[in-house]
C-alpha cells in the first residue's frame, strides 16, 4: 500500500500514524520493567524456598538421623497428596468453621454457607512460606 493510500485510509498525512508508535513502544517499556520486577521477586522467592528446604533437610539428618533416600521419599509422598505425581504442591483445601466443608483457597468465605471462618495458614508458620 502506498504512504498516499494509507494515509487516506487513517484521515491524515503520510506518516501520522507514527505518533501511536511512541505510546506503544512506552507501554511495552512499562510492561518490560513491570516483568522484571516479577521476575525478581519470583527469583528472591526461589532463592528463599531452596534455602528452606535446604534447612529442613540437613536439619532433619542432624537431629533425626535421616538419610538422603528417606528425605526424598517424603518428598514423593507430599508430592503425591494431590494425586499427581509432577513436582509440584498443589494448595490444601481450606475448612469452614462453620459447616465443615472444604472451600477453595482463592475464596475468603465458604462457597456453601457464606461463613468467613475458612480455616486460615498462620503467618510466621512454614506453610506461610510456600504460599
């Protein structure tokens, strides 16, 4: 197409829609720097995790005695409460103190009842850290 056609199509002169182009270069400059900021916490996050469970583990063959292989058998065994073998932790169903239902993470109130006594993960506790 030429500049002369397109710019009959867009109702002004050749080249008048470049003045867009600064907006969408700006907004994908900020969609950049908004995913490195994720990205950063997501790493810090990581970092935090292998050091927990770094800690757990050598902690639990200086006090407990435990080996290698029984460490990674538990760590089978917790991957598999979700039925799924795949490396990953799915989040526990949370309780309602109030009908005893099981009511999904994303959720502040029971999906049954209304109640807001959905059984929460104390801060400070290691779960809080996974989460």
């Amino acid at each position: 197409m030429s500049l002369m056609f397109y710019g009959l199509m867009t109702g002004g002169e050749p080249g008048a829609a470049a003045g867009g182009t600064d907006l969408t270069a700006g907004s994908a400059a900020r969609s950049a720097e908004n995913t490195a900021r994720r990205l950063e916490v997501l790493e810090q996050r990581v970092e935090t995790l292998a050091l927990l469970a770094l800690a757990l583990a050598e902690g639990l063959k200086a006090r407990a005695g435990a080996t290698d292989g029984e460490i990674l058998d538990m760590v089978n065994h917790l991957d598999l409460r979700d039925g799924v073998a795949d490396g990953r932790l799915a989040p526990a169903p949370r309780k309602c103190g109030a009908c005893g239902r099981a009511g999904s993470s994303r959720h502040r109130r029971c999906l049954y009842c209304g109640g807001e006594s959905l059984s929460e993960i104390p801060p400070g506790s290691v779960e809080s850290l996974l989460r």
